[in-house]
C-alpha cells in the first residue's frame, strides 16, 4: 500500500470532519506541519524522523506523490536513499522525481525536481511506503546526471547488499543506451560489481576505467586468509602493488575499536605487505571524488617503485590526452 501514515491531504482531512479553520488550528497550536500546499503530516511523525535521512525524506516524498495527484515515483538519489544506498553529503537537495509524462501543473513546486522518463513496471517499487525506482533504476539515473563514478558508488552498494539482482542493471542500461547520459548508464552495467566495500573504493575504481590502466583485484587476500591474513583494497598483483583507500569510518566507529589500536594495527599491517614484497600506496575518499588524476599520479609514482625490483613490470596510464578522469562533482555542476 502507497502512503505514509500521519501524512494527510486538505481533502482525506476534510472527509474526516477537519474544517479550514480547524486545520489552520492544528497548524498554528503545532499538532500537524504543513509540508506542501495542501498536505500536512502529524508533529509526532515529524518530530520521530529528525536525524533520521530516510525516514524523513520518505515523508517528504509522500508529500510530493500527493501534490502530483498521486502520480509517478522517486528517482535518482531521492530512490537511492529510500533504499539505504550511499548518498554524498547534501544530496538529495530537492526530492528528485520522475513522472511518465510532462508536468503541466500551474505552479512551480519549490523543493521539487521533476525529470520525465519512461518506465518498465519492474523498474519501479515501494520503498517506505512510497513509490521509488528500484536500486539499479535509480543508480542508473544517478549515472545518467552525475556521471560513471556517481552510479557506480551506488551501483556497487546495491549488490553488495542484495539490492540489485545479477544482470539487472545492464538490462535496464541497454535500454537507455541512447537517452541523454546513456553512455554513463552503460559503463556502470559493464563494471558494477559487489566486491568493493565503500563508495570510496567505487569512486576510486571508476576512475582506474576511465584512465585505462591496468585493474586491480578488489578486496583481495595478499597474505593468508580470514584471521591473522591481510586483505587490502586493491591488488595490483602483477604489479607488486597494493592500494588502500583511508577513509574516517574505521577511526572512528567504535566498531572498530579506539583510534589509537587501529592506527597501530595498520602500521603493523602495510609493513608485513612490504616485507613481502608489496609496494603501499594509500590515498583518500575525498581524493578519489574530486581528485582523481592526484589519485592515478600518486599509484603510478608508487608503481615505478615496485617496478624498481626485478621482473616486475611497469604500470602506466595511456597518454593523458587519450582519457579524460572525470573529478565526481563535475558531473554536478
């Protein structure tokens, strides 16, 4: 069933019994919150989904479904994240829908994007009571705005979690081959993959496609396996080189126990690599989004390294005016 409890429109209400003045009532003394013209929810839902992303932007999408006469669904990074699939900080700005023809509405809707698309009826579901894209639909629209690594980050995500099934995402991609941003659509149904941990390995892997090196094995085992082995987040192995994306998380969740035991494990960790053999090179989230040529120059300087030892081969990036490594938040501007 599509719709959020405690979220109401100027009619259901009035069918109720609700009078304009006891509406405007209900808003002022602050038992309901006026969320767009002519839709309300309950203060207690409101007030229960503060500091709750999904939760409140389900509620703000329910009242867009309502405006639009109840008519298409979430798209983009407003589906991604009714999912709970990673989103970058301060998106989605707006609700992002998608209806299957051309709002002809009479106002603007502040706080609304409208995107016009056409749908299979698998490519659309319920999330949170509300009607979204399914994951890979909405990772491929990602795809499609804001570029390869954007819908790769989500798109990765979505299999890891078994959001997305096998296959899914380059049927979907096939058809949009010729839509605007079809092309960034098609390299995410070509190189999606589960294996990756985090939106930061994903942004990093994109980037190795664009530039056209040589890919690592993600989330591979170097050393031994499960406890006491080393597994690190990418493996040139040819190569003899290993890269590691440095993220906050595992610094600060307690999950991974005090900051300080962990810093000492990871130093412990990349000198048991290099005494094997490994050449170390790390970088971090925020490189791998908005800068990764610093990213792809810093492996190939540490490969040189590795390529210092005998038999163990060059890694190299094609000219640099063949590829174009697009930064994430170009793709937004």
């Amino acid at each position: 069933m599509i719709g959020i409890r405690g979220v109401h429109t100027t009619k259901a209400l009035a069918a109720r019994g609700m009078s304009p003045g006891a509406l405007r009532h209900a808003v002022a003394t602050g038992s309901l919150v006026r969320l767009r013209r002519g839709v309300y929810c309950d203060a207690e839902l409101w007030r229960e989904s503060e500091g709750r992303a999904a939760a409140r932007h389900a509620i703000e999408v329910c009242a867009a479904w309502h405006a639009l006469g109840e008519r298409g669904w979430a798209a983009g990074y407003s589906a991604a994240l009714l999912a709970d699939l990673p989103v970058p900080a301060g998106q989605p700005g707006d609700v992002v829908f998608t209806l299957p023809r051309r709002w002809h509405g009479r106002r603007a809707l502040p706080g609304l994007r409208l995107r016009t698309a056409s749908v299979e009826p698998t490519d659309v579901t319920v999330l949170r009571a509300v009607p979204a894209a399914r994951p890979a639909r909405a990772a491929l629209d990602v795809a499609r705005e804001f570029g390869f690594a954007a819908g790769l980050a989500v798109a990765d995500a979505g299999l890891r979690r078994g959001a997305v099934g096998p296959g899914e995402l380059s049927g979907i991609a096939a058809r949009m081959a010729r839509w605007s941003g079809g092309r960034q659509a098609c390299l995410v149904g070509a190189w999606a993959n589960g294996a990756r941990e985090s939106p930061a390995e994903s942004l990093s892997y994109a980037a190795f496609v664009q530039a056209g090196i040589a890919l690592p094995e993600c989330n591979a085992w170097v050393l031994g396996s499960g406890a006491g082995g080393v597994r690190v987040d990418f493996l040139w192995r040819r190569f003899r080189l290993v890269g590691e994306v440095d993220g906050r998380i595992k610094y600060t969740d307690q999950a991974w126990r005090p900051a300080e035991r962990v810093l000492v494990e990871e130093k412990q960790r990349q000198l048991r690599l290099e005494e094997a053999g490994f050449v170390v090179v790390r970088w971090t989230g925020a490189e791998a989004m908005y800068h990764p040529d610093v990213v792809l120059d810093r492996i190939i300087r540490h490969a040189a390294l590795a390529a210092d030892r005998p038999g163990v081969p060059a890694l190299t990036i094609p000219a640099r005016g063949t590829v174009k490594v697009t930064p994430w938040h170009a793709e937004c501007e």
